[in-house]
C-alpha cells in the first residue's frame, strides 16, 4: 500500500533556527494520523513543506506519490487545506463560499451544485446556506471551513489545530464529523492539535516531534504501552488497620503509604511488582475485594516526551 505521505531525513532552516531536522516519516492512508507537539515544534512548518508552500533546506518528501519539490502543483490539486485562517469570505454565504472554491477546482455546475449541498447536508448546514457567514458562530464558520477544504473530493486533507477557540460542545460536534468523513469517504486525514483527549479518540498513528525532531511514532495504544504505568496501586476492602500499614510501609519496593479502615493507596518504587504485597496483606489479616492501578495515558508519554531532560529522538528506522 502506497503511503500518502513519506518524508526522509526532511530539513529546512530559517537562517540559523532549523525548523525541522531529520524528519524521517510515513503516514498510511485513509486514517485520521495526528501530529502532536508543542508551540514551536515545527508541525506548521511540516505541513507548508509538504504543501509545496514552502522548499526544504535538505531531505526530500512525497504527498500522494508526488515530490514536494518538483510536482507541488500537484499536490496542491489532489490535497485539502485548513490551516491558521478559515479562507471563508465573511460577506458570501456559505453557499457561495462554497462555490467560488468549487470554481476555482474547475469543477462543472452540475457537480459544483450536487457537491455543495451533499457537504452542507452532513456538516448540517443545509438550511442556513444563504445566510451571510459574518453572522455565524466560530464553530459554524469552522464546519464551513472543512467543507471548503474537501469540496474538490481531495485524497488528502491537513487541517492545523481545528478545534482551536472551539468551545466543548462544538470541538466535540466537530470531531463527530470529522471521524464520520473519513469512514464515509475514506480520505487521509494529516491532523496537528495540542488536544492530547482528541488524538487518542480520532487518531489511528500519531506522531510527537519536538525542535523538529521526530520523538516517537505509532498507535496510540502502543505508545501508551511505552510509557511506564503510573507508580500507584489501590487496594479496596477492610481491615488496613495500623499494624497492615506498618508493615506494608516496611517493605523495600514501597515508597508510601496512605490508608483508612476500607483503602489502602501505596506509592510504588519503580518496577516494583504487587503479588508479593498482596500476600502479605492477605496474610496480616487484611480482605481484598479489588485493586487499581491506574493506566499511563497520551498525555502522560507526550508530557515525559518533550520535557527537556528525557526527549530523545525516535530512530529513523523505526
């Protein structure tokens, strides 16, 4: 399966501030791929690069089979875009809007019109589309935004911080239909947020890169596998009096101890194991009815990858 995206060893400068260095990427199509890091790491800079908006100081990279470089052009016909700013003519409708884009993809009336409403249908824009889109919410203008983005039927679609300034309910309207479109019309997604909830609910690969430099790429699931579980287990039931606390404190792979008559929450040593800990409360006369252990999340890996005492880069062959 051809990828949609690969970038090898991918650089560019801004005279002495390298933006991005030695990117080394694949994203397969038709999942939504999510792109994390933090201000400054480069992610819009990769998406101008990949655009052909902008040239690489070193490396090569191809969108959809072609070079970034030499068919940018391309590129640009067969992408979608949303990136700092809607593109939405304030005083058109959306209707409108919709159609100048249309036109400019040369797209023939009577597709342009079938188009325009079957994207206004889905985003549930249909019954306002004459309305000035000045007088719309910011989540609405953003609907609208994405629909200008896919109106020309592209494969591939970047969108740079989407929910942005969205309020809850509309972020979580706007993730509805963007999971939605790409099970529907099986398009690559190309996604950059700083919502770590949002990339774990819509990303099937995600990637951190931080200084330009690629950190860590996968499912979300294995890289919350990487990350180590969070030193901490609960133990639900009775009889933690103060001599099962004692003794619990005493072990060596115990850090702390806090307990009342019906939990005991115990602050592990690293790699330490919970079998033998729970022998020994069984034995001193303790009953457990459950233990938790809380699970390491993305925002976890994500926070422990870009702390500058444990970034390390994520090997290229990987």
């Amino acid at each position: 399966m051809t990828a949609a995206i690969r970038t090898q060893e991918l650089t560019r400068d801004f005279g002495a501030l390298r933006a991005l260095d030695g990117l080394t990427l694949e994203v397969p199509p038709g999942l939504i791929f999510g792109f994390l890091g933090p201000n400054g790491s480069g992610k819009t800079t990769t998406i101008r690069v990949l655009l052909g908006l902008i040239k690489p100081t070193a490396g090569a990279a191809q969108v959809l089979g072609c070079d970034v470089v030499r068919e940018a052009d391309r590129i640009r016909e067969r992408s979608g875009a949303l990136l700092e700013h809607t593109g939405l003519y304030e005083r058109l409708s959306a209707e409108d809007n919709l159609d100048y884009y249309a036109r400019i993809a040369r797209m023939r009336e009577g597709d342009r019109r079938a188009r325009i409403r079957e994207l206004l249908v889905q985003a549930d824009l249909w019954d306002r589309r004459r309305e000035p889109v000045g007088r719309w919410s910011r989540g609405m203008k953003q609907k609208l935004a994405v629909a200008r983005a896919l109106v020309h039927r592209p494969s591939l679609v970047f969108l740079d911080e989407p929910t942005g300034g969205l309020d809850p309910v509309a972020a979580a309207a706007f993730r509805h239909d963007l999971a939605g479109m790409v099970t529907r019309d099986g398009i690559t997604v190309f996604l950059t947020t700083h919502n770590l909830t949002e990339a774990e609910k819509l990303c099937g690969r995600v990637a951190v890169i931080r200084k330009g430099r690629l950190l860590a790429v996968g499912h979300p699931d294995d890289l919350r596998a990487k990350a180590s579980s969070v030193p901490v287990a609960t133990f639900v039931g009775s009889g933690f009096n103060g001599r099962v606390t004692a003794l619990i404190e005493s072990r060596p792979e115990v850090a702390s101890v806090k307990a009342t008559d019906s939990q005991m929450e115990v602050q592990l040593r690293g790699g330490a194991e919970l079998a033998p800990l729970v022998a020994l409360l069984v034995s001193a006369g303790a009953a457990i009815e459950e233990i938790r252990r809380p699970k390491a999340t993305l925002e976890d890996l994500f926070l422990d990858l870009v702390d500058d005492r444990t970034a390390e880069p994520e090997s290229p062959s990987r």
